[in-house]
C-alpha cells in the first residue's frame, strides 16, 4: 500500500492466515485479538488509518499535482465456509425398488430445496454465486434504478459483467427491459422508454431457479441465450 501510494500503483494482495488462536498470556490475547488473522485484520486497518491521514495533509497543503486524486487503500476479509447451497448427499437404499428410491430422490430434492429457501440470505450467498460464476472477489456492484420491480445489480470485476437479481421472483417487468421488448410487447405499467436499455447483449444474467416459472425461462433463454444462468 506504501509503495501504490509513491508511485500511483495498483498493486494488490492476498493474505491467508489460519485462525490460530493466540496467547492467553499475550498481550495481544489481552487487547482482545483472540486469534492471529485478528492482528493481520488489525495491522490493515491501521495503515491504511495512517495512509488517509497522510493523503488528507498532503491534499490539505495543495500538494497534489492537476487532476491528482488522494490514494485510498482499502481490503476485505474473508473466512472458508461449506457453501450455503446443499450438497447432493442422498444415496440409494438397496433394499428398496428403483421407483421407491426415484420418489425418496425427489423428496430429497423438496426437502432440501425448502431448507435453502428458509434460510435464504442474498448477503450470505452473493459472493458464493458471484465465484461459481467466474467473477473474483474485488467486484463491486451497483444496484439499477431503471429496474422498479425487482433488485438488480450490476456486478463487474474488471474482467467480467453481468447482471444479478436475488429476488424471489422475477417480476414480468423486469423480463420485458431483459427481453429489450418494444412497447407493444412490454406488459402494462412497465418502463418503455427504458425497456432494454440497462442491458448489454455482453452481459449475462444471474437469478433464482425458483424466480423464473417454465413460461419466463422460456422467454429469456430466447432472447438470452447461454447468458441466462438460473441456479
């Protein structure tokens, strides 16, 4: 971070640390850093706490150049958890017919896909989709106001772009401004004027299985191709 802010750099980094636990007897333990990536989340903290004051002085004093802008450093943390979708773990009994262990499947399938919706959280699950969707973890995201009917993002990385939407239900609305209908299409109440305008034929579209019934799948695999990914 020191060296991106001499020479405008934009270097980055990854740190892993196993959560091992520190001293009891420490002084770290007694300040309340229970575990050793405490005190690496810590040390970033307070560096890039010195590098802002830094940059606000300098600015402060007129010492930037034309068009420079202030260094701002920043990280996120991150912590390895059995993913949030369920596992297939379901095993065939023996014992019992091929259409009795068909009907225990697909009540396996139920079962587990109400636990997921119970306890469905977008802010637990969203960085899990965006990495099983390709994108690396230093994407931002920027909510559409053109979309009204549901949440949609824009998620970029850099490298990839794509549209995202967590709601429950995907709202025909929203589909027509996916589909980029024209006005004699677009269902009642839906935004013509900026129907297909927040969607670049670049980027691909993530939602729920469970948003979209076989009618509005069927829709947006038309138009969208591959670039539909229901999960």
């Amino acid at each position: 971070m020191d060296l991106n802010k001499e020479d405008g750099g934009n270097r980055k980094f990854i740190l892993v640390q196993i959560p091992e636990l520190t001293d009891e007897k420490s002084e770290a333990f007694k300040a309340g850093y229970k575990k050793i990536s405490d005190i690496t989340i810590e040390r970033n903290k307070r560096v890039i706490a010195r590098i802002a004051q830094e940059q606000t002085e300098k600015q402060q004093q007129g010492l930037f150049e034309q068009g420079q802008e202030p260094y701002q450093p920043g990280f996120k943390t991150y912590r390895l958890v059995k993913s949030h979708f369920p596992r297939v773990e379901f095993q065939p009994d023996p014992e019992q017919t091929a259409e009795a262990n068909i009907a225990l499947l697909k009540q396996y399938i139920v079962d587990k896909e109400a636990t997921l919706y119970s306890l469905f959280n977008e802010a637990d699950i969203f960085d899990e989709v965006m990495l099983k969707n390709g994108f690396q973890l230093n994407y931002s995201r920027e909510a559409l106001a053109e979309f009204t009917a549901n949440s949609v993002y824009r998620v970029t990385d850099g490298h990839k772009t794509a549209l995202v939407c967590h709601d429950p239900e995907l709202n025909d609305t929203t589909v027509a401004m996916l589909r980029g209908r024209d006005e004699s299409i677009a269902p009642e109440g839906a935004p013509t004027e900026s129907v297909g305008a927040a969607f670049s034929r670049d980027e691909i579209f993530i939602c729920l299985e469970r948003a979209v019934d076989t009618t509005k799948k069927w829709n947006l695999k038309h138009q969208l191709g591959e670039k539909l990914v229901a999960f």
